[in-house]
C-alpha cells in the first residue's frame, strides 16, 4: 500500500516516503512475500527479484545545459529505491547546469564531474566509468526521454546472470510514445545497418539504457575513442567483438523536440554510419 502525506507537506518530505516505500520494494522480505503469494512464474514476469547482498548500481548522466530537467532526473532516480551511485558529469554547459549540479550534490551518493569544455556524450561515459563503483552501470540521459523505472526490467537478465549486457528498446512494442516517422525511420536504418556490419541483430542500437557489469565498461575503457554520440556503435562493437551475451528489454520513451532541447542531429547519424564501418566491418 503506497504511503500518503498531507497535500501541504514539503516536497523533500514527499521524495523521502516515495523513497522508503520503493526500498520496501526491493528488500527480500517484499520478495518472499510475493513469491509466497503469486509464485515463481509471475513473480519472473513482473521482474519481483532480489538483489545480491550489498548491490550497488552506478548510474552515469551526462549532462549539456540540462539546468531545467537535470535537478528533477536526480529525484526519479533516487525515489527508485536501488542501492544507487550517482555519477553526474557537467560537460561544458553554459546554462546554469554547473551551479544546479553543485546544490544537489548534497550526499556521497551523487558524485559530481565538471569538463571545462563541451566534449560531448562519449567523452563524458569515459569520465564516469572511471569514477563508477557500483556493480552494474547504466546510461541515464538528463532529460525526461525516458523513464528510470525501467531499470527494474532491464537489471532482472543480469542479476540471474542470463545475459551480460542489456539494451532497452524503444521500438517494436506497443508501450511508448509514435515519434515522427524520420525519427524512427533513421534509427532503423542505422540499427539494421548496425546489426550487419557488428554481427548482431538488434532493434535498437541507439538507445540510451546500455546496461552492464561495471567489469564490461572498464574492460573496454581503455580502447573507447567516440567522442559524442558515436559511442553508442562503438560501445555495442566492442561488447559484441569482446563475446558478452545481449539482450533487449522494452522501455518506455517519450520524445522530445529540439525547441525542447534535443541535441542529436543529422551530423551524429553520419558519424553513426562510419562508425559502422570503423568498428564493425573493418573491426578497429
């Protein structure tokens, strides 16, 4: 049963009960309970498992004058309830983000980066990675595209160690929000593409949740050289060259507009196809 407060109590005391009610969520007691009333299958399809003692999840959020929406992605990822590193990494934002990143840094689960210098997405993983303690790391845009609560379906494959690395797709299933039709359309084509020259078949390649042990991340550190959003091919090349197993897991994804913010264009799906052929079909 979900805990109310009062209308008028104060929204850090709303985030606190919104947080113990999820950490109930993943404690064992909850998961035998559950067991014991819907059964090993259904507890399997919920994704109702227990996490390994002293678990940790290292979240990565790069951040680009995201001052708007940064602040409030911190709160969804901490009400989740996961035993959570933070790892936040400002990379050259003009726009305020610094000094909203510096007043929630507040814990020593949230760890806070800044770059000088926008170097893009790729350059800020390579940061994180390097200061990620937890067991498994996750990709988190500071947008609201898409939905940390995910991470319960996403981690269920890694936990039972049926897979060693888990991508969320946004395509192919019927729980998300129709983007405009060039949007899709280029993602296919890069994804299909993708799967030929990687030796792959996946249905999205460009997504934001890549999921794995933080072994798999810091095993390939050294050798990742994508700058901006060409990470996302030569992350999954690698992965697949190094033999880990891949699943997908559906995700929840709501688009949104360059006037919104949005900073992926037409440059990064070029980059994308020669990344492609860089990693993929000539294996660099």
């Amino acid at each position: 049963m979900r805990m109310m407060l009062p209308m008028n109590s104060l929204p850090s005391e709303r985030l606190s009960s919104e947080r113990l009610s999820s950490e109930r969520l993943w404690s064992d007691e909850y998961v035998d309970e559950m067991l014991e009333l819907l059964g090993e299958s259904v507890c399997e399809r919920l994704s109702i498992f227990k996490l390994p003692r002293d678990f940790v999840l290292s979240v990565i959020v790069p951040v680009f004058n995201e001052a708007a929406t940064v602040e409030k992605m911190v709160e969804r990822l901490q009400s989740l309830g996961i035993p959570m590193q933070i790892v936040l990494v400002n990379d050259g934002s003009t726009d305020g983000t610094q000094a909203v990143m510096n007043r929630i840094a507040d814990n020593e689960a949230i760890t806070v980066i800044h770059h000088p210098n926008n170097r893009g997405k790729g350059a800020a993983i390579r940061t994180a990675v390097g200061v990620c303690t937890g067991d498994v790391i996750v990709i988190q845009d500071a947008d609201s595209e898409y939905n940390p609560a995910d991470f319960r379906y996403l981690l269920q494959p890694l936990i039972h160690h049926d897979a060693d690395v888990v991508y969320g797709t946004r395509y192919g299933h019927w729980n998300r929000q129709l983007s405009p039709w060039w949007h899709q359309a280029v993602n296919g084509l890069v994804t299909m593409l993708a799967s030929i020259g990687i030796g792959i078949r996946l249905s999205d390649v460009e997504t934001c949740y890549k999921m794995s042990y933080r072994k798999h991340f810091e095993s390939i550190l050294p050798d990742l050289k994508e700058n901006r959003f060409g990470i996302e091919i030569e992350l999954t090349a690698r992965w697949v060259r190094s033999g880990l197993r891949f699943t997908e897991r559906p995700i929840c994804y709501q688009h949104r507009w360059y006037d919104e913010g949005k900073k992926i264009g037409w440059r990064d799906g070029v980059r994308a196809l020669w990344c492609i052929l860089k990693y993929g079909v000539f294996r660099r």
